[in-house]
C-alpha cells in the first residue's frame, strides 16, 4: 500500500520540478508595481536572482496596500514592555503613517534609493518604523544589535557607509539601562566613515547628549518631516544589509534582496507557520537578528497579521510567566523563540505550573530556532503547552527556515532532535570533502543544492568574490551551510554542529575568531584561543585560554579580569565571555593548527583521544588541570 501524498510532499516535489511556476504562482501574494521578465534569473550562475525585471516595494506590501483593503484599523504591531510597563497598539493605518514620516525625515536628510541606513536601536516600536520608513524610499537598512559594543559598531559603519545612522538614548536590560549614545559616538569615531546626520530618539529613562550639527532629535524630526510615498525598487534591489559572524573578526553582509525575500516570507507565513491575516504572531526575537527582520517586522505585516514586539526577556521581566502573560494577553496564535529562552523558564519553573495560569486557548504552535531544539527542551515545552513545538532550522543568510515541520501543509510527526525536512525550494544534501553524497544516517557537511530559494542572500555586501569563496567554493554547485548533520531514512535532517569558527551563545551567533582577535590584541598575550563550551542555559559560551608573553609576571587574575572587560567593551556583553584560563602553551598538530575540539571535549567532561598528530602530549594533561581548577574557583 502506497502512503498518501501529503500537502508537503507535494509542495516539495513541485518546487524541485517546476521552480519557476511554484513561486510565480506564490508572488500572486505580493502587490507587484511592474511584473518580472522571468521568475528566476539563471543566466550569470553562481549568481541567480529571482523576479528579475519586476518592481515592487516592501513597504506599501507591508502597510498601505492593508490600510487600502480595509484592514487599517486592525493592529499592525502591540508594543509589549515589560521593562517600561508599557503596552501600545498601533493600527495600520498608524504604522503606515508613522512610517511615511519618517520616510519624508530620511529624505529631508538627502538619504534617497540605494544610500545606507544604519539602525542601531532597542526593541521599541520606532525601530520598525526606521526599517519600514527605509524600504518606503528604497534606502538599505542594516539593522545592529543593540548588544554590541563600539567596535563592532564601527565595523558596520566602515563596511554599509551609511548616510544616516537612527538610534536611541538607551536600551533597558532588567538590571540596569544601557546608554546607547555614547557607544554611537565611540562608534563614530572609530569609524573612517562618518554619518551625515545621527536621529536619536531620547527614552526618558536616559537622555543622550547631542552634538550641534550632526545631531536630530527623532520627535522633532518625525513631527515636522512630510509624508513620503513608497518608492518602487527593483525586485533585485537590496531591501538590507544584516551582519552576521564568520570565521574572522570582519563581519559579513549578508545581502536580501527585495521581490524574492517578500515571496518567500509571505509563503511561510501561512505554509509553515499557519497564520491567517489578522491572527496574532510573535516572534519573541531581537530587530537586530534576522528573525527579528522576517518575522518580527516583514513577514507577519505582509500576511495582515498583528506583531508583537515584546521588549524584555523570558525571565526576570518581572517573572518565569512573562511569555505565557502575552500570548494570553494578545491572543498570540504562533509564537517563536529560542530554545535557550524555553531553558530558562524551565530553570525557574521546572514543573510548568506558571502556564496553567493562562488562558492559552487559542495558542496553536510554538517554534523554535537559533540553535539545536534539544529533545528535552521540545518535550518540556509540548507537555507545558499542549501543542505543537517544531524546531526549524535556519540562518541569517537565508533568511527563512532551510528546515521546518509545515503547520499549513499537513504536519507530518516531530522526531526529536531533528529540525524536520527541507521547505520547498532548498535542495539539501550531505555530503562527504569531495562533494559525494553520503548515504542516509551517515554524518556529512549539509550543503544546499543552487539555485537557493528566494529570499537567500544573492551575495555579500561589496564582496561578490568573498561570496564565493566562503560559500560556493567548496562544494561546487552548492552552497556550503557550514553546518553538519544527517538526513535520516525518512528524509528528516539532523543539524548537529558548525564546522567552522561559529559557537552559538544562547541563540546568539559568535565568531571565536573575532573573541581571538579581541583577546589577542592585550599587551600581555602572546597566542590565544577560544572555544565554546557546554553550558545548560545558554547552549554554549566562550571560553578562553592564553598563553601570556615571556617576562609578563603580573598577577594572572589581573590580566584575565583585563581580557574580560576587553571583550565586553569592544565586542559587547552579548558576547557573554566570563572565562579565560592562562597556560603555558596551546596544544598544536605538528603543522601549527590549535586543537580547538580536543580542548572542547576536555573542557566539556566528554571523552577524547590524543590526536595522533599533536606536537607536545603533555600540554594537554596542563590544560585538563587548568580547566578542572576553573570549574571549582
Ligand atoms: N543591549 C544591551 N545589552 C544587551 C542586549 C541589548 N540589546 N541584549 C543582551 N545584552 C546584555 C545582557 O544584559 C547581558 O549582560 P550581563 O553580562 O551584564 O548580564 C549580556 O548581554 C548577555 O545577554 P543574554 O544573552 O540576553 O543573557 P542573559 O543572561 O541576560 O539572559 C536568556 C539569558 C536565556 C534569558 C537570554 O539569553 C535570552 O532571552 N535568550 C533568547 C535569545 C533569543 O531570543 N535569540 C534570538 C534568536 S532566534
Ligand atoms: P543565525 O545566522 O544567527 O541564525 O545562526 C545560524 C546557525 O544557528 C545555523 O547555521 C546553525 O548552526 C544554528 N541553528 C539555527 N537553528 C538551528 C536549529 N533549529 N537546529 C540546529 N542548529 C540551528
């Protein structure tokens, strides 16, 4: 007996066989200014763009074309704050508005199609009305966590060339306020480039000083700008810039175009995450990370739904019940976190009793991604909750999940620790180093077969042949993902690690490359290394070992306190990097390369082997003393 063809196998199979006509039949979606000449473009391989020939913009798609159907009363966006005790609601037609004036303000500053925008803001409604206001005038934003410190800042800065930067006074952690200006001047000051202009919008819980001349105040400048009318694009015009770690300090720009990113985003809205306009979605995420850009901002305003904006965390602001407060209180109908948020509710709450005090009625599904959904996690969230938890599978360059279960198509049984099958359109595949597809359950590198779905990065911002080199160049015809893992028998994936120098902090993407680059530049340190480590809460948290230059006898406690500090500064408390250990040398195969896995395993209690190839046995037995040392101090 043959299975039944699920709405998901189908989708599949018709994406893989006819791409061209599965998503020009999903653009029916999105309102086009001019139609395209073809729906993707394959003439220049490696580089493929989707809807080429056609106009659009993504802001008449999010907000006017609802205002002009009739939906401009409903609410577009619930600013939910638990760290201000605010709750605001914007309608539509509000947002729309708010964002045609700002608009006007960028273009009353000069910033026209094309110049950069950069946004440096805490989770307040103005940041997505910058963003919005950007892609109105066909101005590239790129967005910056408000987590990161002066440096990194200033990287972005060198690197977009922005015209204008908008940020605000401060940010609000739950222990204390973060000024934001004075780490945009330090930035500014880094940077070569310079700004013409800085609108900072002053909180009342910190004001920013401003400096004449270069200097806006947001609510003068919002006020007396006029309304600006959306501006079309091409579709392969960029819509952002986001910057996301590599294997270096140098951060890369991870371009989105606009017309394939809309069509993507709109499709998952309702296949994947089984919205219908005018239901609640909440992506509990930052506007500084992609999720925060498709699902916080773009998606769910393209599919008529209400946005939650929720500024907070998921415990502390003010408790453990924070999360299931606002799915009660907004009716949320999917919502999406991380599972290191989930691992901090449990922690506080383990058996799940903070959720019986909710009406969570009509909550349907919760998704989780950012990081592997330990089947723990996803078994605690589904008996707390009661419904589907589906870990999907996803990266700041695509810009929507590789993998994921379809709560629009079917839904076919979760497998623990798997992040389901890939969406229509990606053609995943694992591999062995010569590009050879390994056979099912055997571990590999995942690569994803070109062309990429809409809505992928085309390119790197300014850097085409970077884009090649660290993504297409190493399986040819493929696209390399840098993660590895497994597909199994039943076509489910298995994304078990990075492959490169990427550790992933409590949803949060680092590159250890950066952290050495930081630690490497003290005066007292000769060789460095960082690592990731095992951590309950948040996955995993970096973890340095030094080798101080000869001669150097301050005290060591001093100069790891030094490193601390160093990091924080300059890449930013998210960083979270509170472990440094000094030792005499680092462990090295005899051509040079530092035995980062082995010191892991070691620093993770796991079992390891002496690599045959290590230049001096010994050291190891140094660093295990050291490390089982740190771990009782
Ligand atoms: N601006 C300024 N500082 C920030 C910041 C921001 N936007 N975001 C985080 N920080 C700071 C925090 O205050 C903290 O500083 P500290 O060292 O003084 O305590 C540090 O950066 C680390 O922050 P965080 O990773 O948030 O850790 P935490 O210990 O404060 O909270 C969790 C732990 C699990 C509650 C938190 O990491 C969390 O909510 N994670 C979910 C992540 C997520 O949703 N990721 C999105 C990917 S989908
Ligand atoms: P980011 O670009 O910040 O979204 O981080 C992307 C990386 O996070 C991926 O390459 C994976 O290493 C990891 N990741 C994200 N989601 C998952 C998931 N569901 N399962 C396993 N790893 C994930």
């Amino acid at each position: 007996m043959s299975h039944p063809i699920s709405a998901y196998d189908e989708a599949y199979a018709r994406a893989a066989a006819d791409p061209e006509g599965f998503w020009g039949e999903a653009a029916g979606a999105i309102d086009w200014a001019t139609s395209w000449d073809r729906v993707l473009d394959d003439r220049n391989p490696p580089f493929y763009r989707w809807f080429a020939g056609a106009q659009v913009n993504a802001c008449h798609n999010c907000l006017d074309r609802h205002v002009d159907a009739g939906r401009g009363e409903q609410a577009a966006l619930v600013y939910d704050s638990p760290v201000t005790g605010t709750v605001r609601r914007f309608s539509y037609r509000e947002l729309r508005d708010r964002a045609a004036r700002a608009a006007g303000g960028l273009r009353a500053l000069g910033v026209a199609k094309g110049d950069r925008v950069i946004i440096y803001m805490p989770m307040v409604p103005e940041a997505i009305i910058a963003m919005l206001a950007c892609a109105r005038i066909g101005a590239i934003h790129s967005v910056v966590f408000g987590g990161f410190a002066s440096h990194e800042l200033a990287a972005r800065i060198d690197d977009a060339r922005p015209k204008v930067i908008l940020s605000a006074s401060c940010g609000i952690e739950p222990a204390r306020v973060v000024p934001y200006k004075p780490l945009l001047d330090r930035a500014i000051e880094m940077a070569r480039h310079k700004p013409s202009h800085c609108v900072i919008l002053q909180r009342p819980q910190a004001g920013a000083s401003m400096i004449e001349g270069r200097d806006l105040d947001w609510a003068a400048w919002e006020e007396t700008a006029e309304p600006a009318p959306c501006v079309t694009v091409d579709a392969t015009d960029p819509l952002y810039v986001l910057y996301t770690s590599g294997t270096t300090g140098q951060p890369k720009g991870i371009v989105r175009d606009t017309g394939g990113y809309l069509v993507a985003l709109a499709w998952s809205m309702r296949a994947v995450y089984g919205v219908a306009p005018g239901e609640v979605f909440w992506a509990a995420s930052d506007v500084g990370w992609v999720v925060g850009h498709s699902y916080i901002c773009y998606g769910p305003l393209l599919n008529g739904n209400t946005t939650i904006l929720f500024e907070g965390k998921p415990v502390g602001t003010p408790d453990a019940a924070t999360y299931w407060r606002v799915i009660e209180r907004h009716g949320v109908r999917a919502m999406f976190t991380a599972p290191t948020a989930i691992r901090a509710i449990k922690q506080q709450d383990p058996e799940g009793r903070l959720a019986g005090d909710f009406d969570l009625g009509g909550f349907a599904t919760l998704f989780l991604a950012g990081e592997r959904g330990d089947p723990d996690t996803v078994k605690w969230a589904e008996r707390t909750l009661g419904v589907p938890v589906i870990d999907h599978w996803w990266q700041t360059e695509t810009g929507w999940p590789i993998t994921a279960n379809y709560r629009g198509l079917g839904f076919f049984p979760v497998k623990y620790g798997s992040p389901g099958k890939p969406a229509p359109g990606y053609d995943v595949r694992v591999v062995d180093e010569a590009c050879r597809e390994v056979a099912p359950g055997q571990p590999g590198a995942i690569v994803i077969r070109l062309p990429l779905p809409p809505g992928c990065l085309p390119t790197l911002w300014g850097h085409d042949q970077a884009f090649r080199d660290k993504y297409l160049r190493d399986f040819p015809g493929c696209y390399k993902t840098d993660d590895a893992g497994f597909v199994d028998e039943d076509g489910y994936v298995f994304v078990m690690s990075r492959t490169d120098d990427v550790i992933n902090v409590a949803g949060h993407r680092l590159s250890t490359g950066a952290l050495e680059e930081v630690l490497g530049g003290h005066r007292d340190v000769a060789e460095c290394a960082v690592f990731g480590v095992a951590d309950p809460l948040k996955g995993q948290v970096p973890l340095g070992l030094v080798v101080l230059k000869a001669g150097v006898s301050r005290p060591q406690g001093e100069i790891v306190a030094e490193l601390v500090a160093r990091v924080r500064d300059e890449v930013g408390p998210v960083a979270a990097f509170k472990r440094a250990v000094v030792v005499s040398r680092l462990p090295k195969t005899r051509s040079g390369k530092i035995l980062r896995g082995t010191m892991q395993k070691i620093a993770d209690g796991a079992a390891w082997t002496m690599p045959a190839t290590i230049d001096d046995p010994a050291i190891l037995d140094e660093i295990a003393e050291a490390l089982g040392k740190m771990e009782t101090t």
